[in-house]
C-alpha cells in the first residue's frame, strides 16, 4: 500500500487521551439524535496515524452499484473483541475503547477504520448498520491525519451540518442518529490522508434495557417498513458477498469480475 502522508513526527507527544472529557460538546439534533464534539481528544494522534497506516490490516474491496461492480473508494482495516485485546491493534486504541465504553455506559465491541488516502476517497450518506439492531445507538469516531469534512443531514434530505474532523478530535453520534440522520465524507478537490477510527457496538453486547428494533415498533418508521428494511440490508448484504467472491476469482480483474457477476445474476 502507498500513502503518501507527512506528519508531524518529530518530537511528537505519546499518544494519549483525556480521561475528563473536558470541554466536550452535546449538539442536539431533531427526533432524538443528538452528537458529542470535542476536538483534539486524542493527543500524540499523527503517531497514532503513522502507526495504522504502516501495520493496520488494510484491504480494498468492491461492492455492486445498479448492475455493475465497483471499488469501495477507501480503504479499510477491522478488530473485533472475543474476550481478549485484538492483534495487531495499537494499545491507545484499548484506552480509548475503555474510556468510550465507561463514558457512554456501552459495550464497545468492534473497531473499524477508513483511511481516506486524497479527495478521491469518499464515503456517500448513509446510516450505519447497526440502526437494523437498535433504535438508539453510539457510534464513536477519532479522527487522525489532516482534517476531512464530515455532512449530516436529516433522513429524506434537508440543511446539512459540516464538521471538519482530523487530529485527534472526537466525534460521537447518538440517540436515534443513525436512523434519523446520514452522514457522508464527500470528494475534495485537494486533500491529505486522513483516518477514521469508529467503535460500534451491537444488541448482543448490552445490558437489559437496550431497545432493539426487533423488540418495539420505531417510531421512526412505520412497522410495515421494517420488513422491507431488513430484507432490503439483506439483499445488499449478500450482492457484496457476490461481488466480493467474483472479485477474488478473477484475481482482481475487475473487468474479469463484473463479467462474472453479471453470469450469476442471469443464472441465479
């Protein structure tokens, strides 16, 4: 993998992080979403960058898009926790893991990151997954490397916030975020490396108490819907895991692989 990325190395702080939370800000957002922002949360952050991009598992991947295969414009690197610290994962990472989990009271059980190598990289609106497990939800980012903007928007469109996201800071999404909101990176004409570190947690990791989507109708959608939904995630799901196997087959021949989708689709 090549990244082309300066940081500032020399003389750099150990990484480390506020236990406090001191100067963290609640932003409350409509229908129950809310985020929490606190810049430079995690000092010493472009050793912490040096050291993903050098040793972080990285994989590109591809996904389909209408009838054709395409390549997921980012990298991405992923740890889980089975009872014990993940290999390979940087021993800051199970501080902030700790310190996330006693803050928010939530059981932080995966890590996953993105590295956005220029402006070309990018991540289109979404919510992420785990809203098909839970109505309320906490998904904490750290963000490493020069600053990227990061939009919400309310589900079915309307104002966009922007928060320019790089060095250390810290930003949480709850509540009912991640089914009442979206939120993208978009292209940039110009932009350096920049690295996202998420933890996520699902239904199976929390105390009683947790509503899941399963359990109780979402007010946020009409229960009809939550069928189509859930089939509708599946169905994507497994359209990944196809492109992903034609894919390897073809030894990353793209051409090769969007050829050997389009075969299944026809034969399936």
């Amino acid at each position: 993998m090549s990244v082309t990325w300066q940081g500032e190395l020399f003389g750099a702080t150990e990484p480390h992080i506020d236990p406090t939370f001191a100067g963290i800000e609640r932003i409350t957002l409509t229908d129950g979403a809310w985020l929490d922002h606190l810049p430079g949360w995690l000092a010493g952050s472009d050793v912490v960058m040096d050291e993903l991009v050098r040793t972080a598992p990285w994989k590109s991947s591809t996904r389909p898009m209408y009838d054709r295969i395409v390549a997921v414009p980012r990298l991405t690197a992923w740890w889980t926790w089975e009872g014990e610290q993940p290999a390979g994962l940087p021993p800051i990472l199970e501080e902030v893991r700790d310190a996330l989990t006693r803050r928010y009271e939530t059981a932080f059980t995966s890590c996953g990151c993105n590295l956005y190598r220029d402006g070309n990289d990018s991540v289109a609106w979404h919510g992420d997954r785990i809203k098909r497990e839970l109505v309320e939800a906490h998904v904490a980012i750290v963000s490493v490397g020069e600053p990227r903007t990061l939009r919400l928007r309310p589900v079915g469109g309307g104002t966009s916030l922007a928060f320019k996201l790089g060095h250390g800071d810290l930003f949480v999404m709850g509540g009912t975020c991640q089914r009442t909101w979206q939120h993208c990176v978009p292209k940039a004409a110009r932009a350096a490396p920049r690295l996202s570190i998420t933890f996520r947690h699902g239904m199976r990791d929390q105390p009683s108490g947790y509503r899941s989507v399963m359990a109780e109708r979402d007010p946020h959608q009409e229960p009809e819907n939550s069928t189509v939904d859930d089939w509708h995630g599946q169905e994507v799901d497994r359209m990944k895991e196809q492109a992903d196997d034609a894919m390897a087959d073809a030894g990353g021949d793209a051409a090769e692989a969007e050829q050997q989708f389009d075969r299944e689709k026809k034969s399936g």
